[in-house]
C-alpha cells in the first residue's frame, strides 16, 4: 500500500508573501450603489481582507484541519490527499464524500463526527460510517494533473481504486454536491456491483430531446436553467474554454481569488443576501486558502474545460439506489419526474432551507438524510 499520514504545514515564507500581496493591493474602482449587481461587493471584499490581515488566524485553522486523521496515497500515478475517520459503532459503512468547485474537502469539517460517531451525536451508533473525504486531483493537497483528460469519469476511477484497492472496501456509498454529485454518479453508473448506493444534494438531470410537450415543472426547471445561465453562469463557460488565460490573475493575488471564489459562496447559499449569516469569515478564508497556499486555482478549474471537452456526463440510466436531497437555494433543481427517468431514487426529501453548499450550510439536515438514505441500504 502507498498510504502516508499527511499533515498540512504551511511555510511561514508562503504567510508572509501572502500578507505582502495583501497589503499591496490594487483595488478597482465601482458604480456607487451598485451593490452585488456586477460581481464581488468592492466594501465586502475590502472588509474581508482587512479582516485576513488584521484577524484571521491560518495556523489555528491548519490546527482545526489537522484535527482530521488525512493521509495522501499514490493512485495510478496521482497522488491523493484524502481524510479517513473511522466510524465508532458496530458496524460502520464505508462512505466516499466528494467536494465540488469553488469548495474543498473542508466543506465536510461539520458532519464528519456526526457521521463517523452518531451515539455522540444525538444518533443511533447503527448508522456510523467509516468516512473518506478526498481532495479532488487539482484541488487542495491533492495533486495537480500534468496530463490532459482528467476529467469527472476518470476521477471517478481514481476514487474506486482509492476505496478498493488502497483501502481494501469490498463495497461502499458515495455521497457528494456539485462536482461530487457527478463524480458519486458516475461511480455508480460504472461500478454498480461496487456501489451499495449514492446519495447527492445536487442532481444533474440531462435535457433530453421529445415530441411531448413539457410539464409544467420541466418549464419551470428550463426556465430556471435559462436564467441561471443567463445571469450567473459565465465563470462556467470561462473555466471551461480558457481556465489558463484566468489563471494568471487569480494565482497571483489573493484578493482576486478570494473576490472570484466568496462571490459564488453568496450567490449560491441560502443566505437572504447577507453572506455571513451562513458562513463566517474564518470559513470562507479556510477555504480561499486551501486553493492559495497549494496554488491549485489553476488545476481546479482544468476540471471544467475537460469535462466541456469530454463525453464525461452520466450517460446511462443509473440503477443504483440513489437518494436525493433538495435544498431550496440550490443552483439547479430537476423535476422529480424526470430525473427518475435517469436515476433509480429511493428518497427524495425536499429541504426546508439551504443552498448549494449542504454541508456548510445545512450539515445536520445533510446528516438526517445521509443517515435515513443508506439505513434502508444497509446489511
């Protein structure tokens, strides 16, 4: 096995270059009143990096991260960061959780021991999970692909050699939003006899081509689309044609990254428009520098332009048993009619608050449904 303990220690030269650059920057100007209309909030981001020089604290938070037992292991060529927290009760079910752009393995920080140790959770020690958290190839400590066509199917690969032949599970679950609901998907569509289920707080449903008219629920989620694309869907189409050209600016300043990265956390959190009412600064910071001190913006983003580039969407129905849960500010929110056409579901739970980042946002309704999901699943 190629399985090492690995622990995240930032040189203070990488803090120091970082505290330069932030004082140093070069801040542009705005329409008076503009508010969130064009983007990051200019008196936000200004606040938020006072606060990155003035207060945040990265080595207490590198104290928070090390707090999870991580390990990096060398799969097919690709070195994985991954967490591993065993699951304290009688018999814990291996569970994979997959992160997604502009998040990290992070993301995961709040359900890890409600998951792993229910009985000190307020849960039953019956629905423990043995959880592995990577950090996707690009992202994080992960390493950066130096290949073309990484794309989500062979992510997808990397992380069932991850579980089965590094780790030794027979069968597991996948769980994940965002890239990671792709990525858990795609698992299941490949690998049905290794998957004892897949559950996803984001659900990618195809448009597929028909003489009938469309539900009123399809209308709706195509219009919703529409709009979606129309009004917040250009970092989309940026990081899947030139991710390279966008690259240059935002590995060089922090602010740059974090007004590209903070922006899409308020725009797609059930935050009622006030950002920290669901994250605070230091989480947000945690994030920005997981992708600033590994310098992975780059890497991640490749992720869009090879999937835009590739078949690498789910292509067949998926038979595994899937569950679903709906959180109301998420991005995209597919009839339930028609993604059963594409997906096997089992449990479709339609949340009453919360937006594209669960588990941040949300990490106790996300662990309900978790623990409900592959309860029915288990042996």
């Amino acid at each position: 096995m190629s399985i090492e303990p690995f622990s995240i220690e930032v040189p203070e030269s990488v803090l120091t270059d970082l505290r330069r650059r932030l004082e140093m920057t070069r801040w542009p100007d705005e329409i008076e009143g503009s508010g969130w209309d064009y983007g990051m909030n200019l008196a936000y981001l200004r606040e938020l990096v006072a606060y990155w020089l003035d207060s945040f604290d990265w080595r207490a938070q590198e104290q928070l991260l090390n707090s999870f037992p991580q390990f990096k292991a060398e799969v097919d060529g690709m070195g994985l960061h991954f967490i591993h927290a065993k699951g304290q009760g009688p018999d814990p079910l291996p569970l994979i959780i997959s992160h997604g752009w502009p998040g990290s393995f992070f993301e995961m920080y709040k359900i890890i021991g409600p998951l792993t140790d229910p009985a000190n959770h307020g849960g039953d020690p019956q629905d423990s999970f043995d959880v592995i958290v990577p950090s996707l190839p690009g992202y994080g400590f992960s390493d950066r692909p130096d290949m073309r066509g990484v794309d989500v199917k062979r992510v997808a690969e990397l992380f069932m050699q991850l579980m089965t032949q590094e780790l030794g599970y027979e069968r597991f679950g996948a769980q994940g939003g965002d890239w990671g609901s792709a990525i858990s998907l795609r698992l299941g569509e490949a690998y049905p006899d290794k998957l004892i289920g897949v559950h996803v707080n984001m659900l990618p449903v195809k448009l597929e081509p028909s003489e009938e008219e469309p539900s009123e629920d399809e209308q709706r989620w195509r219009k919703q689309l529409q709009q979606f694309q129309k009004d917040g869907g250009g970092y989309s189409h940026i990081q899947g044609t030139r991710p390279q050209t966008l690259a240059y600016g935002l590995n060089d300043s922090p602010a740059g990254l974090a007004g590209w990265i903070v922006e899409k956390f308020r725009a797609w959190s059930d935050c009622h428009n006030d950002i920290e009412c669901v994250f605070s600064k230091d989480e947000l910071l945690t994030n920005v520098m997981i992708y600033w001190v590994t310098q992975t913006i780059n890497s991640s983003m490749r992720l869009y332009y090879e999937n835009s580039h590739s078949d690498s969407v789910v292509g067949s129905r998926v038979e595994v048993p899937t569950g679903v849960a709906i959180f109301p500010r998420e991005i995209m929110i597919p009839p339930q009619g028609l993604a059963s056409q594409q997906y096997n579901i089992q449990r479709w739970a339609t949340m009453g608050a919360g937006g594209h980042f669960a588990a941040l946002e949300q990490p106790a309704a996300l662990v309900h449904e978790i623990r409900a999901f592959f309860r029915q699943l288990r042996k």
